[in-house]
C-alpha cells in the first residue's frame, strides 16, 4: 500500500508542487488568505476530499474530508505569511507536506477498512492561529492523531514549545478630578511590572515575563485615573504558568491595596499551550523518514515563541516534524529569504517530497496498526497526566 501510494505521487507531482509555487507566490496576511483559501479547496476537491469553508465561523479557514470512521488523522495546513510580506519561513512548503500527503492517500484510502483523512486550514500565523479557537471549540477532540509537517533548517523530530498566557493589567482610581491620580495609577503599573521582571525568573525555569505595552491617557490634557500594562508570562509548563499567573493576580492586588487603586488582572487573548510530545509517535516518524533518506537529526528543539498546535496537543496526540530543506554545504537562517528561496528550489522540492512520502507512510502505519496506534494513545494519556 505504501509503495502504491509513492507511485502515485510520481504522477501528481505538478498538482503538489503547483500548491507550493502558489501560496509562494501568493503572500497573504493573516485572516485574508482567499486566493490560498480557494486554490487549496479546489485542489483537494479535484482528489475526491468533501470540502466545507468558513469552518469554526473563521472566513478563510476549511476542513476537507475523505473516508470514514476511526482512525480519524488530522492533518493541518498553515498558509499566512508572518511579520514580512514574503515566505520567509516556508509555510508553503510545511502545507504542501500536508496538501500532498493528503492527495497521495486519496488513492488507497478506498482500500482502508475504516479510517478518516482530514485536511483543517488554519489562518494566522504559528503563535496566534486559528487553531487556538478551534480547539477551545472542541474541533479536534475526536481526532486520533495530529500531524503538521514544518519546512525548517533542520530535521527534528523532537519538539517542544513554551507555554505563553496573555495578561492585561489595570489599575484605576476614581480620583480622576485631579492630576495626581492618573500618576499614581502609571506608578502602580511601572513598579508591579518592573518587580515582576525581576522576581519572575526565580520561580520556575526557563520563565520570563515579556512586557509589550504600557498605556495611560493619551490626552495630557485630561486626568482619567487608569493605567494599563499587556504582558506575556512565558514558561515551560502550563502548570507553572498557571501558578505565576495567580502570583502576579496577587501582587497586583496588593500594590493596588497599598496605593488605594482598584486593581484588574485579564486574559487580553487565548493562551499559548507547550506543545506535548508523544514519543512512540515521534519514533515512528522519524523511522519512516530514515526510510527516505533523511536520516540526520538534531537531538530537539524548543520553540520559546510558542506554536498553536500546542493547544491540540493537550486534547489529541500531536507530531510536528520538522524537515530541512537546505543542504548542508548551504546553510541558511530561519526565517530569512533564503530560506524562502530554498523553499521552491529543486533540492528543496526533494526534501518536501520524501516529507510527503514518510507523513503517508505513518499515516498508513496508523491505518493498519490498531495496537501501535493504542499504544501511542495510552502513552499520550500518560503524558498529559504528568503535565
């Protein structure tokens, strides 16, 4: 079956690397992605997939279908460029892994007995994506496994990633009829987060706490008394973010009972998830990768931004291979446009088709293994408990 699968893509290789010269060439911001968003449905269509737009009530996102029942294997797609107006980090690439690994199990798919291929299209970049809603509307709770191949500098199969909670913090005073009071509220702001700095990195490892804005009144010719901070608390574990988060809810409150402030700590966007690795299903991967020829592998990766797909990797098991496509006499920075060249280059054609080649491969190793996929689920269960 894994052999009928690779002789097929050897036929529809213009249809898969068409997808990848598209999206490249095709920037689109987050959220406005409809050229990508028609160009990836008409495609999946065309291979037989059922194709249903505005999932979740987000415009440019869609979830293709084919097959039925369990196994049900997810596999996402990412199409927005990030900070610049080009691919610099290879999202074309990552979906064509995705894309083409779908089209090339269209063809066997009639011959499995039971299982599901799903294809979701997630817009908005890696940290702030769809996926976050998604899964806070339970979209992936009965998906069996989760793949999301990534274009990288490097292979790895071992990824892990930081646990980021959004805070708002606000102190505010009824004193707004004198000046005083607006300053005392900028104090109570400058000093919760300036010894939050300080004190944060000796509660937990790998923690740290990124201010992004602080904001009081724009007119400084009116005094409305309140203050306003954004910040991000980073650490390696939801539970440890969870815990400096009730720290910092407390000490807010306290510098706000000293100064006699009213105080607000909230949750100003959807919190990042650390992403939970699965190592039987990681091993399997990277076997089936080594079956292609990839065969040298950094030991891990922790991605300190924080990914989306963390969020689904609490609810279903989840791998994210990342797959070089840079030789090594060439290496190239992540992100860059180099890296975005190398993304359409013939050698990088290659290293995204044995991606698609070992992401079926697992994909039938699921299909056709019910004890190694229970076996990957109960060490996901494991996993989860500890976390």
């Amino acid at each position: 079956m894994k052999q009928k699968v690779v002789s097929f893509l050897s036929t529809v290789r213009r249809d898969i690397f068409d997808v990848n010269k598209f999206i490249y060439n095709n920037p689109e911001k987050s959220y406005e992605e409809n050229k990508c968003l028609d160009f990836l449905t008409k495609t999946l269509e065309n291979f037989n997939y059922k194709v249903q737009k505005n999932y979740c009530s987000i415009p440019t996102s869609f979830c293709a279908e084919l097959g039925n029942g369990h196994p049900k294997i997810c596999l996402i797609c990412k199409y927005s460029v990030s900070d610049n107006d080009a691919h610099f980090t290879g999202v074309n690439a990552s979906t064509t892994m995705s894309i083409g690994s779908a089209i090339g199990l269209s063809k066997i798919i009639s011959e499995i007995p039971s299982g599901t291929i799903y294809v979701i299209g997630c817009p908005g970049n890696d940290i702030t994506g769809a996926e976050l809603t998604m899964a806070n509307q339970g979209c992936f709770e009965d998906m069996d496994i989760i793949i999301s191949p990534k274009a990288y500098i490097k292979n790895v199969i071992n990824v892990a990633s930081a646990c980021i909670t959004p805070l708002k913090l606000n102190f505010s005073s009824e004193k707004a009829i004198d000046g005083y009071a607006n300053t005392i509220t900028m104090d109570a702001l400058n000093i919760t987060c300036n010894s939050l700095n300080h004190l944060i990195k000796n509660l937990c490892s790998r923690c740290d706490i990124n201010i992004v804005s602080l904001k009081g009144e724009k007119n400084p010719y009116s005094f409305p008394a309140c203050s306003e901070g954004h910040l991000y608390i980073r650490t390696k574990f939801s539970s440890q973010c969870y815990d400096v988060e009730k720290k910092i809810r407390n000490y807010s409150k306290s510098v706000g009972d000293f100064l006699n402030l009213d105080s607000e700590v909230d949750i100003h966007e959807t919190p990042c998830k650390e992403l939970v690795s699965v190592h039987k299903l990681n091993r399997l991967f990277e076997s089936n990768l080594k079956e292609k020829g990839i065969i040298n592998f950094e030991e891990s990766l922790y991605e300190a931004q924080g990914v989306s797909i963390g969020a689904l990797s609490h609810t279903t098991p989840c791998v994210v291979p990342h797959i070089s496509l840079c030789e090594e006499k060439n290496p190239t920075a992540f992100p860059s446009k180099e890296f975005g060249d190398a993304s359409v280059s013939e050698y990088g054609e290659q290293q995204i088709l044995k991606g698609i080649e070992a992401t079926t491969a697992t994909i039938i190793d699921l299909f056709e293994r019910n004890d190694l996929l229970q076996e990957i689920t109960n060490e996901f269960f494991n996993r989860l408990t500890y976390h």
